[in-house]
C-alpha cells in the first residue's frame, strides 16, 4: 500500500501549492507535535483543531489532522487570522496554540501578480503569478518554525462529539431537518429557515 505523506495528503486535498497551504501544513505539525502525536500517524480520534480563517491553511489543517466539519471535530471561529488551535479531549482541554509572528515574505509582490494574472489573462502572466507562489512557498517551507510561528499552551473550550440524530419532518417546507435544530412553533415542528420565515 502507497503511504502518503502528510505533505503529500494536503496536497492533494488543496490542489495546489500555495503559501497558505504551508503555513497550515507547518502549524498542523507543529501542534501535533506539542501534543505528543505524530503527523504520519492517525491522529487520533480525540483531537480539535480551531482554525481562525476560511482560507488556503485550513484545509491543509484537516488534511493533516484528519479533523473536519463532518466530524465537528474541526472549528471554524473566522477571525480572519493565521491563528491554529490543537487540542485533546481527553487532555481536559489543554491545548497548544500556533500563530504566524513572521511576515510573509513577497506577499505584496505575489498580490500584484495575481492582479495581473487576472486582469490580463495570457500564459505569462499566470506562470509569473505561479513562479512566485511556488518561490514563497518554498520559503515558508524552510524557514525556522521558531521564526514562523509563536506556540503556547492555552486551554481550549472542545466541541460536543458528533452523536447520531434524529430527523424530523418540517411542517411547513416538508424538508427533513436534524430534529435538534427545529423550532415548536404554535405545535408546529419547524425547521430554522422556515421558523425565521
Ligand atoms: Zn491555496
Ligand atoms: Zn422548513
């Protein structure tokens, strides 16, 4: 059997290699790390990450940790900022906390040349755009972790397991709905749009 790589996971999973996805990749491995766990292992099932941005990061996070939406072992507090929180429940919420202390280097520079990778589509400007994201990728790929990133332990709030649920009817849209999101409206069970409507 082909063993993949952390690297190689999230990879795949983003699509491309871009400076974001390493920053998630080298916080993901840093956070696991300060927890005792090993990257290219299984994870383990007890672990939640808080990812503190909807970006390119994130997903290297789940693909490295294995904590996603589905599983709501995976949360998503948007705050806009390169901030990622590991933590297990079993560890009664102690928890590791990864920040990017460091400037991205030539991010200004790789900003203008999306710009124009965008507004003038031709092959060269995209191999620019392509040539410089690869270039601080690499970049971030090497710097020291300790120039990267500012880790402490904090202590972390964890989400409720992911439990079976029931569904219900809603008795207006007739759309089925897990019946712990519904709402008794008047002796009508409802679901959240159609309670809000
Ligand atoms: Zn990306
Ligand atoms: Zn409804």
């Amino acid at each position: 059997m082909c063993v993949k790589s952390p690297w190689e996971k999230a990879l795949e999973f983003h699509g491309h290699v871009c400076p974001g996805l390493v920053i998630g990749f080298r916080a993901a491995e840093a956070g696991l790390r300060e927890l005792g766990l090993d990257p290219a292992g299984a994870p383990g099932a007890d672990l939640v990450c808080v990812v503190e941005n909807r970006a390119c990061a994130a997903d290297a996070v789940q693909a490295v940790t294995g904590c996603t939406l589905g599983k709501a072992n995976l949360v998503v507090a948007d705050h806009g900022k390169h901030v990622y929180t590991f933590g297990r429940r079993e560890a009664g919420g102690e928890a590791v906390r990864v920040s990017l202390t460091a400037p991205v280097p030539g991010l200004e520079e790789l900003h203008a040349l999306q710009g124009k990778a965008f507004n003038e589509p031709g092959e060269e400007n995209r191999r620019a755009f392509a040539r410089k994201r690869e270039e601080i990728s690499d970049r971030l790929m090497e710097m020291p972790e300790s120039e990267l990133f500012q880790v402490r332990r904090v202590r972390m709030e964890t989400p409720v397991r992911q439990r079976v649920k029931c569904l219900a009817m809603c008795g207006r849209c007739g759309e089925y709905v897990f019946e712990d999101r519904t709402a008794d409206q008047g002796g009508r069970v409802l679901c959240p749009p159609c309670a809000a409507g």
